[in-house]
C-alpha cells in the first residue's frame, strides 16, 4: 500500500513539475518577432555577420528548448534567459543597422565630393595635355571616360533615395577607382611634355 501511494504521488508530483515547466513559446515569438524587425531594418544587409550569429544563436536556443522538453523534469530558465537576450540584441541591431546606413550615406557624400574635385583637376590637366594628332584620340578617349564617371556619379542620389547604398557604394567606388587612374595617367603626361618643352 505504502509503495502504491509513493509511486502515486511520485506521479503526482512529477505531472505538476511537468504542466508547471511548460515551453516559454511567448519569449520564442518575441525573439523572432524582435530578430524579424531587425531584417526588415536590414541588419541581414548592412551588419550581415552579427545577424546571421543572432539568427544562429536563436535557432540553437529553440533546439535546446526542444530537447528540454522531451525530458520528464524540463527546466526552462536557461532557455529564457538566452532568449530574452537575443531579444535585446535584435533590438540594439536595428539602432546599429540605422547608424550604419548614415555612416554609409556621408562616406557617400564626402566620395562624392572628393570625385567631383578629381574630375575638375582632370579636366584641367586634359586643357594642359598636349594635343599632337596621336595625343588627340588618347585625350578624346579620357574625355569619354570622365563622362561616363559624371553619368555613374549622377545616378547615386537616385540610389541613395532607394535605400539601396550598397550599390551607390560600389558605384562610387569604381568611379573613385577610375578618375584616380585618369589622374595619375593625366599628370604622367602633363609631366613628361613639360619636360620636353
């Protein structure tokens, strides 16, 4: 009779730890919901590797709760506490992701600026070339060139306007690449028939 009542309230007690431990699914939502505003803030884009660690840290956490929950005596403290971290982080990274992207936008303007006064100083340089028959094609050609910086230039407000400032960047970049190289070509010119004169 004895063991037939301990067995019991065995049961009876491991039925009210189990139904008291129950799966923390408020704090798994509010982890993805909060994970979720900061990909449509676009930290996946601006903060790629601290997103993906955060998207990993919460897939981890969801498969521990799992496992906690097949046991006879689940305990979820851990489980939240880690949740309820990652809760806090997604919402830091939305603040971070908006900081960056202004980071971004005056790298932009400050390139932008440094571009247009490196076309002005080429331009300059492309009056001082010489203008030989052979110099003249290799002059018209750096002409076309600046152009199509000031085109590629001309489209980054557009850009910007977008939100899409990864590829502003890329394009300011390679205009950045390009007017420094007609500038160093430029001077070399400019140099050497200076010398003969």
């Amino acid at each position: 009779m004895k063991s037939k009542l301990f067995v019991l309230m065995v049961m009876a007690a491991t039925v009210l730890f189990t139904s008291c431990a129950k799966l923390p699914q408020a704090e798994i939502d509010a982890a993805k919901t909060s994970l979720e505003q900061a990909k449509t803030a676009q930290a996946d884009i601006y903060l790629v590797d601290e997103f993906f660690a955060l998207q990993d840290s919460l897939n981890a956490v969801i498969v521990s709760a799992e496992a906690q929950k097949s046991k006879m005596l689940p305990s979820y403290n851990e489980v939240k506490e880690k949740l309820e971290a990652i809760t806090t982080q997604s919402a830091e990274l939305v603040t971070k992701t908006e900081t960056r992207k202004e980071e971004i936008k005056g790298e932009l303007a400050t390139a932008q600026l440094e571009i247009s006064s490196m076309l002005q100083e080429n331009n300059q340089l492309l009056d001082a070339a010489p203008k030989g028959k052979e110099g003249k094609e290799a002059l018209d050609a750096i002409r076309a060139d600046i152009e199509g910086i000031n085109t590629s230039v001309s489209d980054v407000p557009a850009l910007i306007e977008n939100g899409e400032l990864l590829n502003a960047q890329t394009k300011v970049k390679a205009a950045q690449e390009k007017a420094a190289a007609i500038n160093t070509e430029l001077k070399t010119v400019v140099e050497k028939y200076a010398k003969k004169s």
